[in-house]
DNA sequence: ACCTGAACACCGTTCAAGT
DNA sequence: ACCTGAACACCGTTCAAGT
C-alpha cells in the first residue's frame, strides 16, 4: 500500500452502490477529456460534469475541491503505471543485464505511450496542483523495483547498480515523457525508442565486471 | 527573428515611456513568484497585479488575457534560452565530437538549472495553457543549431548526424526537465551532469568512423 | 445512499474616468 | 501615454431539498 494522501486531498466518500461507481468512473473520464482540450485552465467542474453528465453537486459529494479531483486522477493513474513497472522489473531479477534494461524501458514505455492520452492529461494535471508528493511516491517505487532488479544482476558491483540507478531513471523517465508531449511520427518515435535501449545498455555495460559480458555475448 | 505569434496571443501595446517598462518588467517578475507557489491554478490575474502594484486594468493594457501573459513569458525566457545555446553551439564548430557534446549539454543545462526557479515556472506555464506551437519553435532552434556543429564534427558520417539529433536531444530535454523539477540536492545534480555527458559521449563516439576517435584519445 | 440546482464569493475582463 | 477601480459574467463550492 502506498502512504495515505493528505487529508485535504482525500476523496470525500466511497461509492457504494453500481450506480455511484458509474457516477466516479464517468468523472474521471470526463476529467480526461476536459484535461486534453487546448486550454487546461478550462478545466472548470461546470465543464467536468456537464461532460459527465452529473449536476455539480455530485461531483463534490465524493471530491471535496477541483485539486482532490485531479489528485484522485493522477494516483489512479500513476499507481497503474507503477505496478506493471514493478511486475516487469520482478520477472526479470537474475536476468542478462541487457534484458533487464530492455524489459525496463519497454514497461515504461509502453505503460506511457499506449495511453499517450491519459498520459498527458496526468503531465497537466500534475502541475496544474502541486503533486511533487505524488511524483516523488512514484519515482519511489520505480527506484525500488529497478534497483533491486539490478541488484540481482550478475556482475554488477554495488557502487555501480548505485551509479546507474542515479542516471538511468531520470534519462527514461524524461526521454519518455518529452516523446508524449511532442508526440511524433511512430517511427521517430520507434527510432527513439530503439536508441533510448541502446543508450541505457551501453551505459550498462560500462559498470559490469569484464566477466560478466559474456552473459550477453550469447545473444545476438 | 522567430515566427510571429498568432495574433490572439499577441501582447496588447508596446511600452513606450520609461515607467511603462518597468510596469512590465514587474510584472513579468510578479508572474513568476505568483508560479511559484504551491498552487498554480491561484495564478490570477488580481494576484499577479497586485504583486507587481499595479491595478488589473493596466495589467490588461499590456496583455489581452491571462493566457497571452503566460504566452509572453514562456517566450521570452526560452528566447534567451536558445540564444545561449546557439551561442555556444557555434563557437564548438570544428571542435572534437567530445567537447561538442560537453558544450552541448553545458549550456542547456546552465541556462535551465541555474534559473532553476524560472525554468520551472516556464514548464508550468507551458502546460497550464497551450504551448505547443512556442515549444516546438524553441526545439527547432536547437535542433538545427545542434545539427549544424555536428555537421562540421570530423569523421561523424550524415546518417550518423542525423541518428544521433534524433535521440540526443530528447534524452538531454528531458534529463534536465526531471532535474528541474525534482530538484534534487546539488551533489546528486552533478553525478547526474556528468552522467548525462559521459552517457551522450559514449552515444556519439558509437558513431564515428574509426580514425576520429584520435580527435578525443588526445586529451584525457 | 445518492442526486439536484439555486445561491454566494471570487476571478477574468472591460471601460469610463482620471493624470 | 499611462494608470485606476467599479462593474458584469462566469466558475468554485455549499447546502437545503428531493428520490
């Protein structure tokens, strides 16, 4: 379980019966909408539940104000995102280290981009409130599971795994988020994919022991 | 010159008197104090003109609207962000790939990190309204900058120039990008510097016909 | 338990009046 | 040429009334 949101971000109350989950899950998509529009500033609740097709007052019965809304949005979102992250990082522990990074990036890549849509109504939605907490809680995670993924790489020093995680997961992290937000042409971006591999492998091998290359030697 | 702006964005009037420009320049500055604090949706037009100690009104004689406000900031900063890395860009012509790189991520990053403060009001501007056409102008600029001091690197072929604009400039945006919003202690910043160059180094030196690597073997 | 929509305070924007 | 601030429309949020 993540750590519990700040009181005043908290959702007001629970939806109990079919019709009020409908009623939540109609919210959040037409949040969605609402955040991909060219304006984000007209995000307004009028919009959000005119779009919903609930009355204002429904939406505050389980969002106390507009940021627990995007708040709600952004952990739902971000928590999706980092447990398939963490499932891939843990079916690859003792893996070649080159499959490691591959698995890594593509989880990543694919959790972001395959929902470039909701992706970046979550980029907007994050700094239009303050959600450091929440990006902070997520980087967490993902630093969790990669470094213990790696940890188990054979031959990987310590001070190494501890050099690579520092470089590698802001490189991904950014890389990928600059390709949601420019979205280009799917093969720049299938070119940038298949660099971005490349990088973090390289940067990879650079800290392994001589040895241990052999490891992928035996692949391509 | 850049592109004009269309013409909804366009500021409302010049300043002309001496007075008049410091009435922008203060609010310029209101604004990104105001961009600053925890919530950017309290980015108000009351909010900005009372910081800058002046009336709505006169704020409204320099800007038709909030958006054009935030429009004229982000372009004004990232003009000079570009200007710097132009700069730096065309006194590296000729020089060995290694330094290129280094001068290359030197500059972005100084001009980012070092403005820490308003690199990230810009980014929150940016989503906050539309920004699209603005930061496309603004990845343009470095690109062609960047292409054309790799263009001159000896012994880097064109589909290597062209393979490495590709995935450079991305991993350097947005590498910076996390930095500046994570704002991590500063020792943990430099790791990551030099990282970052280290990490490009590599991917550029991946790409020059063997004999060039004599350019880099000289110095270190 | 859930939903509605009128009501109030506040912010974006305008404009008539001032220096 | 520049500045002011009251005025109007609209959005965030509440709450009394409904099923």
């Amino acid at each position: 379980m993540p750590p519990r949101e700040p009181a005043h971000l908290k959702p007001r109350k629970q939806p109990r019966q079919a019709r009020a989950v409908a009623t939540v899950e109609a919210i959040y998509e037409a949040a969605i909408q609402v955040l991909l529009t060219r304006d984000a500033s007209q995000f307004t609740t009028t919009q959000v539940a005119e779009r919903a097709g609930v009355s204002v007052g429904t939406l505050y019965q389980y969002f106390p104000h507009r940021r627990a809304l995007l708040h709600a949005l952004s952990r739902h979102y971000l928590g999706r995102v980092a447990d398939q992250v963490e499932a891939v990082c843990a079916a690859h522990h003792g893996a070649p280290p080159d499959r490691m990074v591959e698995a890594l990036v593509g989880a990543y890549w694919d959790a972001k981009i395959d929902r470039n849509d909701v992706a970046r109504a979550v980029y907007r939605s994050a700094v239009a409130f303050d959600s450091a907490a929440l990006m902070a809680g997520f980087r967490d995670r993902l630093t969790t599971a990669t470094r213990s993924m790696l940890q188990s790489a054979p031959g990987l020093t310590k001070t190494g795994e501890e050099a690579i995680s520092t470089i590698l997961l802001p490189v991904i992290f950014g890389t990928v988020r600059e390709m949601c937000e420019q979205d280009p042409p799917g093969l720049v971006k299938a070119e940038v994919r298949r660099e971005l591999v490349a990088l973090c492998t390289t940067c990879l091998e650079g800290r392994l022991r001589p040895g241990a290359f052999d490891a992928r030697a035996s692949r391509d």
